[in-house]
C-alpha cells in the first residue's frame, strides 16, 4: 500500500512540474520570436515596439488555433 502512494505522489509532482513548464514556455516563446524576428527582409516586417509585437503575437495565436480547430471539425463531419 505504501509503495502505491509514493506513485501517486511521485505522478502528481511530475503532473505540477509540466504545469510549470507550460506556464513558463508561454512566457518565453513570444520573447524568442519578439528577439529573433528577421530584420531586412522585405517579405516580413520587423516590429519594434514590443507592445504592438504582442498583440500582434496574440492575434497570431488565436488565428492558428482557429485553423486547428477548423481542421478538426472538418475531419468529422460528412
């Protein structure tokens, strides 16, 4: 009995450590792409102000995610 709690112990805290890290990785994704944007191309333009970069990160975001769940409706309907 005792070995069965120490699992569950053990499955809980790795459960809060990925909760942790999906927290942290949300934070740290847009500052990567905010520092890594191509400056001088012509295709894509570079924002500077980082304000506007988030908002613009944001609407991004939510438009993927709306494609994604488009396409996974459209895959069950007949």
């Amino acid at each position: 009995m005792m070995y069965r709690r120490f699992s569950i112990q053990k499955i809980l805290s790795k459960v809060r450590m990925l909760s942790m890290w999906l927290k942290i990785r949300h934070l740290v994704d847009p500052v990567f792409q905010y520092l890594n944007q191509p400056v001088g191309h012509t295709d894509r333009h570079t924002v500077w102000n980082p304000n506007r970069f988030w908002y613009l990160y944001k609407i991004n975001l939510l438009e993927k995610c709306w494609q994604k769940e488009a396409a996974n409706k459209g895959q069950h309907t007949y």
